[in-house]
C-alpha cells in the first residue's frame, strides 16, 4: 500500500512535459532506479520512508523496496513542495491527512492554499530582484557599449 492508495491524485508528472522518462520497471522500481529518476539518493528515499513522507513502500519477498507509477507520482508531487519552499513537517502532514482519507479534504485544501499564498509572495519578491538584476546588468551594458564606441 502507498500513500495514494486512498485517494486518486492527478499525476504532476503530466503537468511538466520536461519531466524525465520513469523507468524501464513496468510498474516495480528499485530504489537506484527511483533515486535516479527523482533526483534523490537512495539514503533520502529511505528517510522520507522513516518520517512518514513515503510510508507502506512494497517489499519483494526478500526485503527490496519496490516502488510503483504511484510512488512516483507522489515524489514528483513532493519535489513540486519542495521546490516551492514547503517545510518537510507541512509535506508529511499533507501525507498524513492524504492517508486519514476523504474526511481531510478541507484540510488538505486550507494547507496547499496557505503554501501557495507563501509561494505567490516569494514569485513576487523574486521578481522585483530580478528587475534590479536587470537594470544593473542594462548599466553594465551601457557602460561596455560606450567604452567599445569610445576606443
């Protein structure tokens, strides 16, 4: 069972065309092959494991993790959080009202639309650095420009 099996979830794989191809494991994944199509070691796997990010991987019968379309979908969702700014104690939460099931839909929702308020304000922050960075790089410009034109 995985964390998903209790709710269905659009895959965020779907939503990024530049997303690397899974792998070759038709549906059972090795933790190398999971690490590398994630971008994550094997040692992060297993602690998103430990603190109940990635809780109820399968197991072969001699103790390998395997991982299924639906764990990747999950870590694709959790490296979207990641890259967002969202804590690792608001991701494993998300986790665990996902597993509580459909009674925490309204948590869930009140907890990405707070995230998603914080990650407007940063989109915006950044844009006013980025609009310093250019106007300094348009005085750099100018400066070489006019250097060049007085040699």
């Amino acid at each position: 069972m995985t964390v998903l099996e209790t709710a269905p979830v659009r895959s965020c794989a779907t939503l990024d065309r530049r997303r690397e191809a899974r792998p070759e494991g038709r549906d059972r994944y090795t933790i190398s092959e999971v690490a590398a199509y994630a971008g994550l070691s094997a040692h992060t796997l297993r602690w998103y494991e430990r603190i109940g990010l990635m809780p109820h991987v399968d197991r072969s019968h001699t103790g390998q993790r395997r991982y299924t379309d639906r764990d990747l979908d999950w870590l694709d969702l959790v490296g979207r959080l990641r890259l967002t700014g969202m804590t690792v104690a608001d991701m494993v939460r998300y986790a665990e009202l996902v597993r509580e099931g459909e009674h925490t839909l309204a948590e869930r929702e009140r907890l990405l639309t707070a995230h998603r308020e914080q990650v407007r304000k940063r989109i915006e922050e950044l844009r006013g650095t980025l609009d310093v960075l250019d106007y300094k790089i348009e005085i750099y410009a100018d400066a070489q420009r006019r250097a060049s034109e007085g040699a």
